[in-house]
C-alpha cells in the first residue's frame, strides 16, 4: 500500500519537525496542533474543524497506511492544542479508547520519533487517485536536501568543523518560493544543473539552544549561500528597508534586532 500524496505532505510535516527536535515524547504541550499542520500545507478547509478537514485531506489515510503496515501511530503527533490529546477519530482508527489509552499513546510516539520515516517519504508516487490531488504541495518546493547550521564551536577550543547541515522546514521552503530563491540581501540565486534554483532559508534568531527563535515566516530569510554564512557568523547587520520584501511576508523586527544585538559581532 503506497502512502498517497496528501498523505506524504502530511508525514512531511511531521518529520521536518522531528528532524528539528520540536517534539518531546513526555511532553504532549511540544506536539503540533490540527491547524497549525493545516496551515502549512496551506489546505482549503472541507470541514467543520480543522481536525475533521484534515482527516479528509490526508490524515486518515497516513492513519490507515501506518495501522496497515504496523509502523508507529505517528499521526498522534496531531493534536487538539486545547486538550493537548489527538481527537477521538485517532484512538477509535487504531482500536483504542480515548480515555483508558493515553499510554498506549505516547508509547506510540516515542517509537514514531526513533523510526526511519524517510525511506517512506521517498517512495515514488504511482497510482495516485485523482481525489488526492488537492493537497498535493508544489512541486516546486523540493529543495536539495537542505540543513539546519552547526553552530560554531564555543572559541575556547582551537579547532572545529565548518561543516553546515542545512534542514528546511515548511515554512523555510515557503518563504524560498516566495522569493523565487533570490537573495532578499543581493537579489543573486543560485542556478544548478538542470535549471533549478537554490537558496537556503536562514532563521533570523536561530532555532534552538541557546538562540530558541521560532520557525514562523517572520523569522525567515531567503538568502544566497554567502549571505547566509554571513549572517549566521555575525559578519553583518541586518537593515530592514535594505531587503527585498514582498507583501505577503511579514518580517518580524524583534527578530532584526535580535540578530543585530546578539549575533552580528559588531554590535
Ligand atoms: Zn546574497
């Protein structure tokens, strides 16, 4: 049974966030909310709620797909931000009870984050039917394999690597497509064999420890390789009337002057 395309966009989604460690198995407050998902895939609503639009435009059958094959019910990861509990379709799909399997739960969310999605994610897509179109993503938004950077080692240690891991998120591939992978700095892009276009997406305040910037548009730049090594050593400053910005981004200022206050060296 191949994972249909909605589907897929919606297991995508999930692990870009587990590849960026936004998930704690113990802490159902980390996981992610129906319509936070619905809207990174950017899905016209076809129900009441954002949890039933959902199940009609891919959860259910990435349900289905993970209870047919016996892989970790991963689609628990999606949950009612006000409960903080996937809604009862997820526990009456796989056989269980709403009240009585909270553990059964969880369980199945640890073993959702060890698992090796990607060789699912991969899969070519054969046999699509016409009704899953839809929710496909664009195409357009595949970027090679892309990375979330390495910090520099703390300079107390004399040598360290300079071996940069980039990983997209969503909403990074967004806001690259929103700039035709031009830099919002130079206006360059990057142009590979083929004709496709490169860009990275930089995080203005870095996600994580210790910088624990958020992944939303706002925090986002499309930027040429050069700038992005640029800004992510603090060799400049960042001036917002000095970006290409198109309308339907909203940078956000406290992200500007986080990076000119705590990363750019100069300051
Ligand atoms: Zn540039």
């Amino acid at each position: 049974m191949t994972l249909s395309p909605s589907a897929k966009a919606i297991l995508k989604v999930l692990v870009e966030h587990i590849q960026t460690n936004q998930f704690d198995a113990s802490n159902p407050a980390t996981f992610i909310g129906y319509k936070r998902v619905h809207d990174i895939l950017n899905l016209p609503m076809s129900a009441q709620t954002y949890g039933e639009s959902l199940e009609r435009q891919g959860l259910g059958k990435l349900a289905d797909w993970t209870k047919k094959h016996r892989f970790p019910a991963i689609t628990g990861l999606i949950i009612d931000t006000g409960t903080h509990v996937p809604g009862g379709g997820y526990f009456r799909m796989f056989d269980k009870d709403y009240e009585k399997d909270l553990k059964w739960w969880l369980k199945e969310i640890e073993k959702s984050l060890q698992f090796d999605w990607l060789p699912y994610l991969k899969e070519k897509d054969d046999n699509v039917p016409a009704d899953d179109l839809v929710s496909l993503e664009p195409q357009d938004v595949e970027t090679p394999q892309a990375i979330d950077i390495n910090k520099p080692n703390p300079p107390t240690r004399v040598m360290y690597n300079t071996y940069r891991r980039l990983r997209d998120t969503a909403l990074a591939r967004r806001v690259k497509l929103l700039y035709n992978n031009r830099c919002q700095i130079c206006g360059e892009t990057i142009m590979l064999y083929g004709g496709e276009l490169y860009s990275e997406a930089h995080h203005i305040q870095p996600l994580g420890a210790p910088h624990n910037g958020p992944d939303v548009m706002g925090n986002i730049l499309c930027v040429c390789p050069n700038h992005h090594v640029q800004l992510d050593y603090g060799a400049i400053e960042l001036n917002i009337v000095e970006l290409t910005i198109v309308p339907e981004h909203k940078l956000g200022d406290e992200y500007i002057h986080y990076h000119n206050l705590h990363i750019y060296k100069g300051s």
